[in-house]
C-alpha cells in the first residue's frame, strides 16, 4: 500500500499484497531469481513460543522509498509498534522508488549498525539478495514487508494482503465498473516491482475467464511511482488508445496520478479508475466521480505487523517456519508456505464508507 501529514510508493492494498502487496502501495525481480533461491531462511534455528519478548532491541525499517505517502503511514505504524515493545525505531531508505543500489547500500548500513533486526520492503528481490543474506550471516533477523525477496534471502515476509485476492479483485471492481466490456489498461510502478507483479500475473489470470471475454488488456504501462511519470503515463495511454474504457493501478502513486489528470480532462467519469490508493489521496476523486471504488489494506497495520513480527524473531518466538504462530497485538497470526504471513484482505472503499477512514 494504505493520511494523517503523508509524505510522498509503491508500493499497497493488500495481499497478501501486497493490499501487499505492496505488494504497491510500490522494484522486483523476476521468476527465475525467485526460483534459483527458494530455501527459506526459516528453517534455521528453533522456536519457543513462550520465551519473553526481549526489550532494548534495534529495528530497522528500510521502505522502498523514505518520502512516499504510503511507506510514511506504514512506517509509522512499525515505530509504534516498535517503541511499545521496548525498542528502538531507526528508519534508513532512498528517496527514488527506483534507487535499488541505493536500497542495497541502506541494507549494508543496517547490517554495519548491527540491529537486531530490520524489516524491508524489496524493490529488487535479485538485488537485495546477497546483502540481506549477509546480515542473516551477521545475527540479524530480516523481515520484507510489502514487496518480497526471494524466500531463502529472510526469514519472514508480512503480506498485505493475498497477492492472488488483490490481483483479481482489482479486475473484478474494474470490470464491474465498465459492463464487462472494453479496452482496459494497467499503470503499474517499476517494471521490476515483486508485488506488483505478481499481482498483474494474477490479473491476467482472472481475465482469461470467460465472463470477461469482451474485456481486452491492451496494455501495462509503468510510471515508476513518481507522480509526473504516473500522470504523463496515464495521458499516453489515453493518447494512444482512444477508446479505452477503465485503468487499474495497484499504486498509490499511480491511481492518485492517474485520478488527477482524469479528473481535469474529458475523459472524467467516462474511463474509470481503479486500483490501490489511500482514502485520503483519493476521497475528493471518489466524492467529484472520477473514481467509483478502490482498494486497499491499511498501512499503518502493515507496518506494525512487519515491527511485531521482527521483534518476535529477534526474542526467538518465531523462525518463520510454516505452521508458527504467533500474537501480534489481539491478533494471533500463522505463518504460511515460505514464511508469508498475510496481513488480511483489502478494503474497497468507496462514497459510502469513504469518510470513515483518515490515512
């Protein structure tokens, strides 16, 4: 993902995202990375569920990128999380969604400053790779949140939501939106992004069942979570295909982007818009009728999720083995295949609800 004072991801609602997913709410890697390192960290070490909650750690926290909305209210959930622990907060990250030496040199960073853990959220799963594994080498617990690395690279990744749940409900609302018929495009974030992805795999996916045989996906576009690229793609597409019918954008830089310039041209309330974006960003869009409904997780729980849980590895509770429980706040949450463990499913919100939610 997903406003109190935001600064500007991804990113993402969540699976589970990613939202996460992100994973967007939002870099990557591809298919083969994944699968060259798919040994999960976890199996390492061995549980105790009942052994105390050690204060006086460090955690680390390294967003995608330190100045977009949506990573600022889930860090700020982490460090709340953090600091109701006993522990310290220190938040390290770039300040392009696209620096991905940057994010590699924040990770060596954490790793020279020995905390005790750190919870990232991946623009490059390839990229990261070795130097998260290092810090595992060093004693560190390394959690993604948002967007993945491969599984061998940390012990724990905090979904979002259900990538799969976030990929075909994006299609679903969208479809909806225009009478399961049209032209349709996605405006994505980096090309590289895990989450966003998987869950554009996902989206494919849910199109190819027939109830949607007269919907067509002309083309992904990619505005690298910068809102000049975002808004400047949004005008190509409609450029290029004239008689587009509905965009999805599963980030929140993106749908807000993409909501602006529909907003001010001809095309409001005639192409439709849909994705992953914040109540906040988005409520004068839903309120004006550009946008019908949107998604997402919310971020704030995200990023406390990612605190909690690397705290629990750091006091031995946990490993990141599937089938470990453990409480997070009033929540007791079980980790899964590869150590995901799913924040919930997203939150559609739209002019009935949309008030009731500040972030």
């Amino acid at each position: 993902m997903l406003k109190p004072n935001l600064r500007r991801t991804c990113a993402a609602l969540a699976a589970g995202t990613s939202l996460a997913l992100a994973l967007t709410a939002c870099g990557g890697t591809t298919k083969k990375d994944v699968k060259d390192d798919n040994a999960s960290a976890a199996s390492a070490g061995k549980a105790d569920p009942n052994a105390a909650t050690k204060k006086g750690l460090t955690v680390g926290f390294l967003p995608k990128q330190v100045n977009n909305p949506y990573f600022t209210t889930a860090d700020k959930g982490g460090e709340k999380a953090v600091t109701e622990l006993g522990s310290t907060y220190k938040e390290v990250g770039p300040s392009s969604a696209t620096d991905t030496a940057g994010q590699v040199s924040y990770v060596n960073t954490l790793t020279q400053q020995r905390v005790n853990a750190m919870a990232v959220s991946a623009q490059d799963p390839g990229a990261l790779c070795t130097a998260l594994k290092q810090a595992m080498s060093n004693g560190i617990k390394v959690v993604t949140y948002d967007s993945d690395t491969s599984p061998g690279c940390r012990n724990a990744f905090v979904s979002q939501a259900g990538a799969e749940d976030l990929g075909r409900t994006e299609v679903q609302l969208l479809a909806e939106q225009i009478g399961y018929k049209g032209e349709i495009a996605i405006l994505s974030a980096a090309q590289t992004a895990t989450n966003q992805n998987t869950w554009i795999g996902y989206m494919k996916d849910e199109l190819k069942d027939p109830r949607y045989k007269d919907v067509r996906l002309v083309k992904i576009a990619y505005g690298n979570d910068d809102a000049q690229q975002s808004f400047q793609q949004t005008q190509g597409l409609l450029q290029e295909h004239p008689n587009l019918k509905g965009i999805i954008s599963p980030t929140t830089v993106g749908i807000k982007a993409a909501a602006q310039y529909l907003s001010g041209s001809k095309y409001k309330g005639k192409v439709k818009l849909t994705g992953l974006g914040t109540p906040n960003d988005m409520r004068k869009y839903v309120k004006n009728g550009t946008v019908d409904a949107f998604e997402l997780w919310d971020p704030a729980k995200l990023g406390d999720l990612a605190a909690r849980t690397a705290v629990a590895l750091a006091s031995g509770q946990i490993t990141g083995k599937e089938g470990e429980t453990f409480k997070a706040g009033t929540t007791t949450y079980t980790i899964g295949k590869d150590g995901v463990i799913n924040l919930g499913k997203p939150t559609v919100f739209d002019t009935k609800n949309i008030d009731q939610f500040d972030f």
